[in-house]
C-alpha cells in the first residue's frame, strides 16, 4: 500500500526522504564497489520486469480477488539487498511520476516501506538463514512466505507510524494498526506464494542463476548494524533540523504533539494569527456569524486553525472565488497561447 | 590493424550445458570482402559471431582479426575494430535516445563532446536518421531501429562490420533500402543471414554452416544454385532463383 | 487492451506530452524539479484544517498546463484514477472528528469533514504537480537533473535502463498474456499455474536479454562508466522561474489570500 503526499507532514516526509536517500547513496556505493558492470543493466531490465509483471494478475480461488508478484523479496533474491533496493526504489520513482501512485513527498516514505525492509530487513534476516547455500523447493518457498508475511507487515506497520505521525489523517493509531496489519497478512501471503513459485521455478529452470546472485553479495559483507547506524544518525539529524525548520509552520509532528499535550507552545504562530486577526479588525468586514467557532466540544481543539484558512465561511467564499479566478487565469493564457 | 582480415582456425565450441556449438570451423576472410553466413537454425551462425569479437572463447583453435590472435588483451582493440549489429534492435539501443544511444561508443572511446557531437550526426546521416536523433527507441518502426543500430556501430568506426540477421523483421521497403545501403559500405562485411536473397543481392562469397561445420564456402552464386547442397544443409533455393529456373 | 499495454501507452504518451515544445518545455529540467518541490512542500505544510488557503495554489498548475498546452482532461483523468487511497484514508476523518468547527447557517460543519476536503485538495494539488512535472520534462530529463544535482549514477543509469526496457517488457508480457488467453477459453484473470509459469518464462527471457544488452554494451567499449552528454543551462529565466513561483508559493503560505477576498465578498453582501 502507498503512502500518499496527501497523507504526510513535511517533517515525516522529509525525515523519510533523507532516511532513503541515505541508503540509496550507501546501496549505489556499495554496488560501484562490487564493480560488477553486468549489474546495472541487470538491474535496470529486471526493474522492467517488476514493472510489466505487477500489470498481470492471476485470481485467488474462491475469493474474487486476484494478486501479483511484489517487488522487494524476488529483486533481493536475485540480486542481493543493495542493488535489490536500488531497483525497488527506482519502480517506485516511475510509479510515483506516472501513475501518481503516492507522490513526489510520500516516495521516500513508499521506497521506505517497500524497499528497506524486504531488502535490507527480510532477505538477509529471514530469507537467507532459511535458505542457506544449499536451496531446496521447501526452503525457497518457506523463506519466501515467512519473508513475505514479515515484509508486508513491517511496510504496513511503517505506513502506520507514518501516517499517525503526520497527523492529517484522524484515524487513530489503533484502529488503523487493526485495519492494516490483517489486510496484509493475506497479501503477505499471497505474495509469498507468489514469489516462492516464481525463485521455484527459475531455480529448476536455471539454477546457476541463483547461485550466482547470491555468490555476487556475500551474506557477511552485508553489515546491517552499519545500515541502521547511518539510517537512525541520519533520521535524528534531519527530524531535528526539519522540525527546527518547521516550528515556523503549524504542522506534522509538532502537531500531533501539541494535540496530546493540549498547548501551544511556539509563539510565532500566535503572532502570525494575531496579526491576521489585527489585519480583520481593521478591514472590519468580519461578519459576526461568520465565526461561529468553538463549541464547547471542540474547546480542546486548537484556536487558531478556526481563526486560520478555510474554517469561515468567509473562507469557503474566498475559497471557491480564488479557484475561479484561477481558472478564469487559466483559460485566458490558453486563449492567448492559441491565438499566438 | 589496417587489413581487415578475419581469419578462424579449427574453431571448437561447446556451451555449458552440453550443446555443440561449432566443430572445427576455418576460414580466412579478407580486406573488402562481403560474405554471408548461411545456414539452418541451430547450425552455429550466431555462436560463430559471437567468436569473432570475444565473447565467447573457443574450447580449441583460433580467431585472428587482423594480424594478431584475438586474446582478452587485445580484446578492446579488436571489439573496436569489428562492430556488432544484433539481430535484435532493443538489445542494441539501451540508451534513452536515438543521439545517446550513437554517442554511447564515441564517448567510451574517449573522444571530447564536440568531436563525439560530429561523429554522432555524420554516422545518422549516413544511414539517413540523422532527424530522429532526439527520439527515445522504442518510438522507432522496425526499421528505424535497425539503421540507428548500424548507426552505433558505425560511429566506432569499425573496419569490419558484423550482422545477424539484418533484414529480419524489415517490411519489403525497408528491407531494400537496408540492403542498398549496406552496398554503400566499404567495410568487410560478415552477415549472418536466413535472407538467402539478400545474400545474393549483397555477398560475393557465402559460408554455409551445418551443423557446427562449414559444408561450402565459395561464391553465392554457385553456392546458392547447388540445389543438392543446399539440401543437405536444410536450406532452399532463394525465391529469385526459383523465380528464374 | 489490457492493463499492460494501457500502462506502457500511457508512459509514452506522456513522454509525447514532453516532446512538445513550449517555453515551459524548454526549461531546464532542474528548474522544473526545483519548483514543484517547493510546491509541494509548501501545499503539504499546512495544518490539515486548511482548506481555502488551499486554493489559491491552484493557479500553479493551472498556469502551466495553460501555457504548455497540456491537455488538462488527460492530467485530471489520471489524477481521479489514483486517488481512491487518500480517499479511503481521508474518509475516516469525518467520523472520528466530529466536533463542529464553524456553521454555515445553521449548518454545523465537523472538523473531520474540513480536514477530509483538505486531504483530497492537497492530494490534487500535489500529484497534479508531479504529473506536470514529467509530461513538461520527459523522465529521461528529470534523470538528467538527477545526476547533474549529484544522486549517484549506479543509481540513475538503472533508472534510465528501466525506463528504457518498461515499454520492451511490457510488450513482451502482453503478448505471453495474449498468447495464454488464446489457449485459455476463459478470459479474466489467469489461474496460479499458468500465473507462476508465465512469469517464470518472462522472468528467464528477460535475464537473457540482460545479457544480450551487457554484451552489446561491451561491444562498444562499456567499461563499468555510463557517459551521457546533455548540455543544460541555468540562464535568466530558469532563475525567474523559480524565484517567481517560490515568491508566490511562500506568499500565499502566509498571506491568506482567499480569507481576505472572502471576507470582503461577504462584507459587501451584509
């Protein structure tokens, strides 16, 4: 499932952007290292493969429904975590540019979700100490399901916290863990199922193929305390100095904070609404109904989104008149380009 | 390396899995010369190509290109000296456009932006491109693809062109003018080829390969009115000679 | 059709898009990538009651698909189809916030409601931005950006391979899936069976054809570096460009535009 730009405050976003951008440029390191030029062409057309194989469906009996191949496991499986993820993150670019499957924001949470933990999590964590250097038919499909299942339910775990910690969405923590965290574990098996019969059958057609995926990337080179090391450094420092930036914006984390602990902390939005409030006061055209806001429920809500944007009437009208005036902006520079 | 001489020397392969890809196959080949490589599928055209620039390493014999013996240190210098075009496009044009996927060779090679720029636009021109060069390939019919292909073989310009199966999948127009513009060339020409009309057309000197060995290796014509040869090799008479007799 | 083919076309379509030619389109990609993410920045950082300060963002991708001559049903399309999942997350907002923010009349209006209108604005706004963004530059150029801004290139080059072999692979998984359906007498989605060996098939063809490309790679002299000549220049207007609409963007972040034109409206009508 898709995190979307919708969904998420800068903050969130933004950690997650630099949290993936880190392992993107250590993954990109990492293969230059390996020095193997057969991969980046590999890569690329095995990308393709994810790409045109997720459009083909085949229907689980007795459901109604119908499933593809994930990404993550099969691309670690064949091409080991670093290049694996490369490859995950770079579907998700073109499906986030073209599709607008989540969004330019949401893709470093998606890549995330999607991409770090069968790569980097499930493959050399599950996979391969089911596995090991000696592949049977049961060991493939064991490691796929149970690699599956566990990569699907941390990805939704990470669209969870995601989501809870942007604080756009009501849905609260539990609730949503309750929704999520089921609905993926049928995915997860599913794609388990899928991914154990596809390595199965590569695996009897050629097997030379996964012996040298994994010969490519010995299991010990992969330093997974290294990874998380430098992923956890990198996300404090940019939580820190994205929430430092945006203490200048209501928004996000601060937020969700502010909510539960009910004040308000930051002065600085108080003097961008008091002086919004002041421009008010002079134009004088604040019309007394037109702000009907706190009921007593809502006390507990914070002040100043009701003083703020779209909560007035007044700014419903506003609203609905600059969307018109931009469309209005809009026809008329295309009547000019075309009559140029 | 100035000539141009392909030469095989008692060539044996085996691929990995067992299969006999060639069984001792000689054959000289020189400066100028045009000649196609018929044969059935599976007879080891396409494994006897693979040879000519290094790919595949034979079990037993030699390939010499030029005067030297193909080894992996001469490697470079002889996959500069011997171009490649595939038999399939797509495999060919990786690139995102029609000019990167020229310029990919030139800029390998070393040569600076604006002399890569120039060898890039003479190379289209020469196969008649040169307005495509700003398409990504897969917006190209068939047979743009083929001569952006050639295209990129070109621009390394190599002494010696190899091609499998270049009319394949051409509709009739633009399989003629490949042919004639192939005719242009100078180059030694190796073309691996189902298209025995095209051979005739084009190719002074044929080798039929059957089965990992060459049965003839002489001039097209003769070689492709031998109708009892040509049997024994699992091939057919070209249409314009059955046309004629 | 069916969904592969669909897919593969709509890319190239949109890469259509972006070999017109339009002041817009001219632009150099860094620019373009530049400004729609202080965009999108800028339309994600509002608290999630906002909903008319929303609006005037609006007139970003209105302006651009105006000048660029995008067609706008086409973005608008593609943006209704993706949207079921902000929908469905957005949803809940109604019933889990129930207080009433403000009335209109006598109607009181939950702030579940606002903040649910607000998710699907912002969800506009942004995906319309992504999607201008590639049909006004074409992926490869964006990938260009991408390395020039120093994203490292192992990295970029698969893309572009990917990019390049999507419209290969999905050809090719079109026809297995054709060729399966001729033989299959039922149409709809295919069984697990056929599924596994489909894709097992694809999955070997296309490690073959990776091989091929390797190869014809070496034979232009491939030496593990990818060198890719694209001249782009930060002249005078890119720098408007992005200046402009930042200056605006950030303007309308804490200018509310909409609350004063309103306030005035209603004014007049009282």
């Amino acid at each position: 499932m898709h995190m979307a730009d919708a969904l998420i405050s800068p903050v969130v976003g933004g950690v997650m952007w630099v949290a993936t951008a880190g392992l993107i440029g250590y993954s990109a390191k990492k293969i230059k290292e390996e020095g193997d030029n057969h991969k980046v062409p590999l890569m690329g057309v095995l990308g393709a493969f994810i790409f045109a194989s997720q459009m083909i469906n085949f229907s689980i009996p007795a459901t109604g429904s119908s499933g593809h191949l994930g990404g993550g496991m099969i691309l670690a499986i064949l091409l080991g975590p670093y290049a694996a993820f490369l490859v995950m993150a770079s579907v998700l670019i073109v499906q986030a540019l073209f599709f607008a499957d989540g969004g330019l924001l949401a893709l470093g949470c998606n890549i995330f979700n999607l991409g770090f933990f069968p790569c980097f999590i499930v493959y050399p964590l599950i996979y391969r100490k089911i596995v090991g250097d000696n592949p049977t038919q049961g060991k493939i499909m064991l490691g796929s399901l149970i690699g599956a299942i566990i990569g699907l339910q941390l990805g939704a775990f990470g669209v969870v916290l995601e989501t809870v910690f942007s604080g756009i969405s009501e849905l609260p923590f539990r609730t949503f863990v309750i929704l999520m965290q089921p609905i993926h574990l049928a995915i997860g098996v599913v794609e388990g199922l899928v991914t154990a019969a596809v390595v199965t059958f590569v695996w009897k057609a050629r097997p030379e193929i996964l012996n040298a995926a994994r010969n490519s990337i010995p299991i010990g080179k992969l330093n997974i305390k290294k990874v998380l090391l430098v992923l956890v450094l990198a996300a404090v420092i940019a939580g820190g100095m994205l929430s430092w930036f945006a203490s200048s914006n209501p928004d996000g984390l601060e937020w969700a904070m502010f909510k539960t602990s009910g004040k308000e902390e930051l002065e600085s939005h108080e003097s961008v609404h008091v002086s919004l409030a002041g421009i008010q006061e002079k134009t004088a055209f604040l019309p007394d109904y037109g702000f009907k806001k706190s009921e007593p429920e809502t006390e507990a809500k914070p002040v100043w989104p009701a003083v703020d944007s779209g909560t007035s009437v007044s700014g419903l009208v506003g609203g609905i008149l600059t969307l018109m005036v931009a469309v209005l902006i809009g026809l008329g520079l295309r009547q000019r380009k075309n009559a140029a | 390396m100035s000539h141009h001489i392909v030469e095989a020397s008692d060539l044996h392969y085996t691929y990995p899995d067992g299969t006999v890809g060639l069984r001792g196959v000689t054959f000289r080949i020189s400066h100028g010369e045009s000649v196609a490589l018929v044969g059935e599928n599976g007879a080891g055209k396409s494994t006897l190509l693979l040879h000519l620039n290094g790919y595949l390493s034979p079990r037993q014999g030699t390939v010499k290109i030029g005067d030297y013996p193909l080894t992996k240190k001469n490697l470079d210098a002889v996959r500069r000296s011997v171009g490649m075009v595939f038999q399939n496009p797509d495999d060919q044009l990786f690139m995102p456009t029609v000019f990167d996927d020229v310029a990919f060779g030139p800029l390998n090679l070393g040569l600076a932006k604006d002399e890569v720029e120039r060898v890039v636009v003479r190379s289209l021109e020469t196969v008649g491109v040169a307005h495509l060069a700003k398409r990504p390939p897969y917006k190209l019919s068939q047979g743009e693809k083929r001569s952006v292909s050639i295209a990129t073989v070109l621009a390394m310009s190599p002494d010696i062109l190899v091609m499998d199966e270049p009319t394949s999948s051409l509709d009739p127009r633009s399989r003629r003018r490949l042919i004639e513009l192939l005719k242009t060339f100078r180059h030694t020409k190796i073309v691996a080829t189902h298209d025995l009309d095209m051979a005739l057309d084009l190719c002074e000197r044929t080798i039929v390969l059957h089965q990992g060995r060459i049965t003839a290796d002489g001039q097209t014509k003769k070689i492709l009115y031998d109708e009892e040869l040509l049997r024994a090799s699992s091939l057919e008479k070209p249409l314009s000679i059955q046309l004629k007799t | 059709m069916n969904n592969i083919g669909r897919n593969s076309f709509d890319i190239g379509y949109m890469d259509t898009l972006a070999s017109g030619d339009s002041p817009l389109h001219r632009l150099d990609p860094r620019a373009k990538l530049i400004t729609t993410f202080i965009f999108i920045v800028t339309v994600v950082s509002f608290d999630r009651y906002a909903l008319a300060v929303l609006t005037p963002f609006f007139i970003y991708p209105i302006v651009l698909i105006a000048l660029s001559g995008l067609p706008a049903g086409y973005l608008l399309k593609k943006v209704l189809i993706v949207s079921p999942f902000a929908i469905l997350v957005g949803i809940f907002n109604p019933l889990m916030d129930r207080g009433i923010l403000f009335h209109i009349g006598s109607i009181g209006i939950s702030g579940g409601w606002v903040s649910f209108i607000s998710i699907v604005l912002r969800f506009m706004l942004t995906v319309t931005a992504a999607l201008i963004l590639v049909s006004l530059t074409g992926f490869n150029a964006v990938c260009a950006a991408l390395i020039k801004f120093g994203v490292p290139k192992p990295f970029v080059v698969q893309l572009l391979f990917f990019y390049r072999y999507i419209f290969v692979l999905s050809d090719e998984a079109e026809r297995m899936v054709r060729a399966g359906s001729f033989r299959a007498f039922h149409s709809g989605a295919m069984g697990f069976k056929t599924f596994i060996s489909l894709l097992g098939n694809l999955l070997l063809r296309t490690l073959d054809r990776a091989e091929r490309i390797y190869y014809a790679m070496c034979c232009r002299g491939f030496d593990g570096n990818i060198r890719i000549i694209r001249s782009m220049r930060i002249t005078y207007q890119e720098i408007m460009f992005i200046f402009g609409w930042g200056a605006l963007f950030i303007f309308l972040r804490y200018f509310n535009v909409p609350l004063k034109l309103g306030t005035f409206i209603t004014g007049l009508l009282k």
